[in-house]
C-alpha cells in the first residue's frame, strides 16, 4: 500500500468549490492506499469555516470529507485579520498559529503541495 500525503493551500473564498471537488477527486483515486490530506485556509478563505455563514450543502460536504479522513485547518492570524471569530468555526477545523509555517513543516514532513486556482 503506497502512502500519499497532500496540502491544499487555499486563500480565495471563490475557490472552495472547486478545491472540494478536487479533494473529493483524490479520495476515490486513493480509496484503496494510504493518505493524508490537509486542507490549510488563509488569507479570506477562512470566512468559509464560518459556521455561521456557511451553507447546508457545503457543510454536509465538508463533513463527509472529514469523516473519509481529511484535515481541515485555519490559520490564526488569517481568522484575526479577517474577523473570523473562533468560537464561529465548524467544531473541527484546527488552528495552527503561522499558515505559512504550516506549509513549511508539511512539506518537510513529505506532503506535497497543491494550491486551489
């Protein structure tokens, strides 16, 4: 069994759709191996973890997501800069305190890196 690990970095609200569709993609290309995918939201994208604005049919998606194995996660500046309150967040995305410093640790662990465009 081949294990694959991947971050997708995405920082436009605009692009989730189609970041979701690509990590829904790798799921089932993957189904049978080992992975690990992470999902990092800066910069305006963190607005969607919003649990408060977010809607049914997205979260319903991103729950599935979770529940087949993907890391959602927020960076906290990005949640301070964009007044994302995170008593607000959908209960599991995780914080990490520098986004970018994230990258820098997940590439060194491996992963590869993908950015939503």
């Amino acid at each position: 069994m081949q294990q694959h690990k991947v971050i997708f970095h995405i920082d436009e609200l605009d692009k989730w759709e189609l970041l979701l569709k690509d990590v829904s993609i790798l799921i089932d290309v993957y189904s049978d191996d080992d992975f690990h995918i992470d999902v990092l939201a800066t910069s305006e994208a963190v607005k969607f973890y919003n649990s408060k604005d977010i809607s049914y049919t997205h979260m319903d998606f991103i729950e599935y997501l979770k529940k087949k194995g993907v890391n959602f996660i927020a960076g906290k500046n990005d949640l301070i800069d964009y007044k994302v309150n995170e008593d607000d967040l959908i209960h599991f995305v995780n914080i990490v305190p520098v986004a970018t410093l994230e990258l820098i640790n997940k590439q060194g662990d491996g992963y590869i890196y993908l950015k939503a465009w």
